[in-house]
C-alpha cells in the first residue's frame, strides 16, 4: 500500500499519525527531496528518510509533533559526527514534520438510554462517536442512530479495538457496578485525558472499594470522573446528555489552551 494510502488509512481510523518528507538538500545526502516516512503514536512507522542517527532524531521529533500538535522543520548537518552531527554524507537535509491528530472521540459504553442521548449530542457536536455494549440487540444503529462504529463486544475488550490518543473520552454509562469492575482497569491502563462514570456516590465508593481490593492504585482510580458530568442538576438522559458533554468540551478546551501555550 502506498504511503499517502497508509495516511489516509490511519487517520480515518482515528490514528495519530506524523508524515515526514524530505523538502530540501545539499550535497551528499542518503535520500532526495520528497522522500517520506509515515510515524505512528507508537513509535512504528513506514517509509525512510535515510536511516541512521538522523532518522533516529526525525522520529522522536514526530513523535513530540504527534504530542504537541505542532509542525517541525528540522534541518540536519551530516558533515562533522565528531562535532555533533549525525552523519558524515557531506550534505545537509531538511525535513518537514507534520501531525496528523486523531479526531476528538467519545467513546459510549453502553446502549441505554443516556447512552443514546450521548451517541446523539456527540454526535451533533462533531466527535467521533463509538458505541460499545456487550448486548449485541442493542449496539446497532437501528437501536442506536448517530454512532460511526458499533462494538458489540465486552467491555474489557474496547481499549483493545479503539485507538485511545490525546482525545479519546470514555463515557462509561453502564447498567451495573460489575461492569464498571470488569472494564475500568483496561481503560484506567490508557491514556484517556477523561473517563467518565454514571452512578451515585454511594455506587461510586463501592466501585472503588471493589478496584482498591483488586489492587488498582488510588491515584489510577482518581483518574475517574463519578458521577458524571457537570453539575447541572440534570434529570432526563437528554439533560445527562448535555451535562457529560459539557465536562468533556471543558477538558478538551483546556487541552487546546496548553497546546497554544507550549
């Protein structure tokens, strides 16, 4: 698969990808303008811009991109290793690093009816929206309309099948404390910047009582936003709805302000 095709691929797949190219060069070097390489949020990547120490510095460069959002132009000289260069072609490269952010996604774990009135709002806001319940009759856009992936698998099993980035929020609008159990140690083992959780108080202590039990540390567990969502005094799933989204904008936008600050 060509590289530009493996892009776009990823970033309809909702991956944080970097794309390095080759833009000017001088003397001896290993790769000519318009030579580029595909970085992912994991360190993979396809493609080469010449090997070496200077693909070494390129990749931890796009991966710092993939972080803070922001484009590199990064200009290296391979004449002098002894004087800090890494390499000794005898010319001089530029390369240009673009992010490629995952889009803003809100993943809904469970189908009832607040989990509707999120898929729904997300939904309208924007977001990538994905749905996960392990009752398959209900994970469906004919139950569920607004979603842009269905899974309907259990939900120990959605960290596996969602890329989790800088802007992935996990709504956990689940039907009962066991399944909070059984899945909020795989999502709490991300990086989710929010994991929300639907309950009382009361339903929230037991929670963490039962994942203190099971070893989870106490500064994991505080990673958890329950009850869920802003304060609004919200009763109906559409006012739950509103209120979950509204915690989720206000932590993205805080995000953004330390984007533009860095």
């Amino acid at each position: 698969m060509a590289l530009l095709d493996r892009l776009n691929e990823a970033i309809h797949g909702g991956q944080a990808v970097a794309l390095c190219t080759v833009v000017n060069t001088t003397g001896s070097v290993p790769r000519h303008p318009g030579t580029k390489m595909l970085v992912f949020a994991d360190g993979r990547f396809e493609g080469t811009v010449g090997g070496g120490e200077t693909e070494k510095l390129v990749l931890q460069e796009a991966l710092a991109a993939m972080a803070d959002g922001r484009t590199r132009f990064l200009r290296y000289e391979l004449i002098d290793v002894e004087k800090g260069d890494p390499g000794i072609c005898g010319g001089t490269v530029t390369i240009f690093v673009e992010p490629f952010l995952s889009a803003p996604t809100v993943v809904v774990i469970g189908a009832g009816h607040v989990g509707r009135a999120v898929v729904h709002l997300a939904s309208w806001l924007g977001y990538r929206v994905v749905l996960s319940d392990d009752r398959a009759e209900l994970c469906t856009p004919e139950s569920v309309p607004g979603a842009d992936d269905y899974l309907a698998i259990p939900i120990e099993q959605v960290p596996e099948r969602v890329p989790v980035g800088p802007q992935t929020y996990f709504v956990l609008v689940t039907r009962s404390v066991d399944v909070d159990l059984k899945g909020l140690p795989p999502i709490l083992a991300t990086g989710a910047p929010y994991i929300g959780l639907i309950g009382s108080q009361r339903r929230w202590a037991h929670c963490q009582e039962k994942l203190l039990e099971a070893g989870l540390p106490q500064e994991q567990i505080d990673r958890v936003k329950s009850p869920i969502g802003l304060e609004i005094n919200a009763e109906t799933p559409d006012e739950i709805a509103v209120s979950i989204m509204a915690e989720i904008t206000a932590i993205r936008n805080e995000g953004k302000r330390h984007f533009r600050k860095a």
